[in-house]
C-alpha cells in the first residue's frame, strides 16, 4: 500500500482518486512515499527519507525545495491550467477595475450610510457619480507577457471583449502557440510591448531571468498613464521601481494579488487577498490533476507535469511475462544507462521495454523486465556511483 501524507485541505474531489484498498493517505501517515500539498511551506527538514514524490494542487512550487528534491531523486509535480479559467476570470475583473472608479464608487456610496431618504441619496449619487467615470476596455491594447494555459485564455477572452492583443513569451512552446488565437501579435521584445500596450497583464513564473523583470527600465517604456496586473507573483515586479512609476503617474493603476505594505490604502492600487486561484472548481480541478499524476506515478513510473524531472509516459507490456517495472533516476551522465542494463544482463534478465529521459542534470528511465530482480541485482544498480534512486514497481 502506498502512503500519501497531506498538508493543508485538499478537495475531496481529489482525494477520492485514491482507492483506499491501495493507498492510505492523510496527514498522520509516516514513511511516507509521496506528499500532497497546497501552500503549506516544504523546507528539507519536513521531506522524509522515504518519499519518491511531491505533488502541489497549483501551479507555483516556490513553497516547495526543489532543488533538493532533485538532488534526492524526488519527482515535483504541479497542476498547470488546473486553475487557468478561474485567474483568467479575475485578470477580466481586474481590467474592469482599473479601467474605471469601480471600487472607489463603491466605497463612496457605502460611506453615505447615515442617509435615510432615499430621493436625498439619489440625488446625491447623481451628483457625484462622475468622479468615478471611466473608459471601456473595447478598443484598447492589452499586452500579455506570458501565453501559458492562463495568458492564452486572457488573450482570448480580451479579444472576444473587443480589445487589441499583444503578446511576449520567449519561451513559447508550440503547444503554447497552439493554443492562441490568430489575431494576437508575438512581440519580440519586451520594452516595445510595454510601449504598445494601454493594460500590461503578467503570467510568469518565478525563475532567476524572471525576478525583477518588470523594473525601472521596463516601466520607462510604459505610455504615460497605462495599468500593471499583475496576477502571476509579487517578485516579477520591482517594488521601489513600481511606488516610483505610481508616484509619477507614469503608471496610473496597480492592480495586484499580492498586497504589499509600502502600497497599502494608495487610490491608485487595487489589492486582493491572493484570490486568483481561490474558487471551489479551481481547487477541485489542481487536486484532481495532483491526485492523477501521483496515482500514475507510483503505480506505473511515468510522469507528467513536473517541474523537476523530464515528462516520460510508457504504456505497460502487453507481454503475458511482464509484470515488473524499474523506475530509475540518474545524474545525466554519459554511458550511465550502459551500466544499470550491464546489471540486468549480468543477471540474466530480459529487457521487454523502456524509455529513457533526461533534463538538464537529471535522467529517468522506466524500463519493464521480464522477471523481478533480485534484491542483488537492485543493489548493484543502486551502487552505480551516478544512480540517485531505483525502484521496483
């Protein structure tokens, strides 16, 4: 039986993949094999020596040690358009709020409170409700850097709204270009779409190159009076480089998941609790994913979605002999997949079926034998100086 400890609550939604005749799961369990988390801090210290997998029911993995997940041979999974339609729905409210005095007309009209005549209130709302207008986002340019799951469904959707779209990704996949309507324009740069665009809209990871990305430089480009969304991660924009563009009015609207102290109660910036994600289907659908992907994994070896490790899927033999699985994960070294079938060989075991891996430092292999290794021979692979992790399914 395969044990799963959780942190945080996770949909029941997801937990009810998990057949309770093959796996126990909870948040008492140890020796655990995998962990299934949301956005509960994952430092080294909380990893046990017997887990082969993590799992975070979301798309960002910054709360979890990846790098040294990677050093122990411990695949990091993540769940990316689990949760696409639900920030794509918040990036429209978003744009909305920041194209007119939404919020402030809001707060304006709460503030009368201790009116009771409702012709005096009326007449009062009348009066003022023009220091709240605004304009429409119909006609107007959004810049979309990032055209992943969720910017590729922003796009989409600004465009059904009547809006122009431009987008920037230098790592666009063709998956990713796939998934694009044909009437957004690739940018090649990022400071001409900065230049281009009257709503700039954020959908990036948090990498090394993308720390910071949106900073003094980048904000000089803005035309004068433009918005920032940003509804990927507070690091991508500089904060002393962003209260200066608000400052000058360079930047004339903020709109960000993720308050900041130094921006708190400013007319000019919009803050949410971190709210992209935060709806029952999108909670449902990234513990599903999570759950799926850990079934697959420590049943059958493959791997898909992870952050770490190579994606690798290899259907079971059809072969009536076959019935045992190597999972095996490698330093990306030459000639180390030599030695570990050298092992099989040496044993006199018959290799029906494998595949084999890399990305960047690490390998994977999956390989199906016609009998089950002997604890010997699972030493000696296990003993191959580059070999992190070997195990039988």
């Amino acid at each position: 039986m395969h044990k799963i400890k959780t942190h945080n609550a996770i949909s029941d939604r997801g937990l009810t993949r998990f057949d309770k005749q093959r796996f126990e799961v909870n948040e008492q369990v140890i020796n655990e094999d995998a962990i299934l988390l949301r956005s509960f801090k994952l430092d080294a210290s909380s990893i046990a020596n017997s887990v082969k997998a993590v799992a975070r029911a979301g798309a960002g993995v910054n709360n979890v040690a990846v790098d040294y997940c990677t050093d122990k041979g411990i695949v990091v999974f993540n769940t990316p358009g689990a949760n696409a339609n639900a920030v794509k729905e918040l990036v429209v409210c978003g744009l909305l709020l920041a194209s007119r005095g939404i919020v402030q007309g809001i707060q304006f009209a709460n503030a009368q409170s201790g009116i009771t005549d409702y012709a005096e209130l009326s007449k009062l709302m009348e009066q003022e409700k023009k220091r709240f207008s605004g304009s429409e986002i119909s006609g107007k340019t959004l810049g979309v850097v990032g055209l992943g799951a969720i910017g590729s469904l922003v796009a989409k959707t600004a465009i059904d709204l009547g809006m122009k779209v431009i987008g920037y990704d230098p790592a666009l996949s063709v998956e990713a270009a796939w998934r694009l309507p044909a009437q957004v324009a690739h940018i090649k740069n990022l400071s001409s779409l900065m230049a281009k665009s009257d709503y700039i809209t954020l959908h990036l990871p948090v990498l090394d190159s993308t720390r910071n990305l949106i900073n003094g430089e980048m904000l000089a480009e803005m035309r004068p009076g433009s918005c920032l969304l940003n509804f990927a991660r507070d690091e991508i924009v500089d904060p002393t480089a962003l209260a200066e563009a608000l400052e000058s009015g360079k930047l004339s609207k903020y709109v960000s998941d993720f308050p900041r102290p130094e921006l708190m109660n400013k007319p000019e910036v919009i803050a949410m609790p971190h709210l992209g994600a935060s709806t029952r289907e999108a909670e449902e659908n990234c513990a599903i994913m999570a759950a799926d992907q850990l079934i697959d994994f420590l049943e059958n070896g493959n791997i898909k979605n992870s952050v770490n490790f190579p994606n690798l899927s290899l259907e079971r033999s059809s072969n009536s002999k076959a019935g045992t699985r190597l999972a095996i994960s490698n330093k990306n070294v030459p000639k180390t997949l030599g030695k570990i079938l050298s092992v099989l060989a040496d044993q006199n075991i018959n290799v029906l079926d494998m595949l084999n891996k890399s990305r960047g430092d690490i390998a994977y292999n999956l390989i199906d034998v016609e009998i089950e290794p002997s604890s010997a021979a699972i030493e000696a692979i296990s003993a191959i100086e580059e070999v992190i992790q070997v195990t039988l399914l």
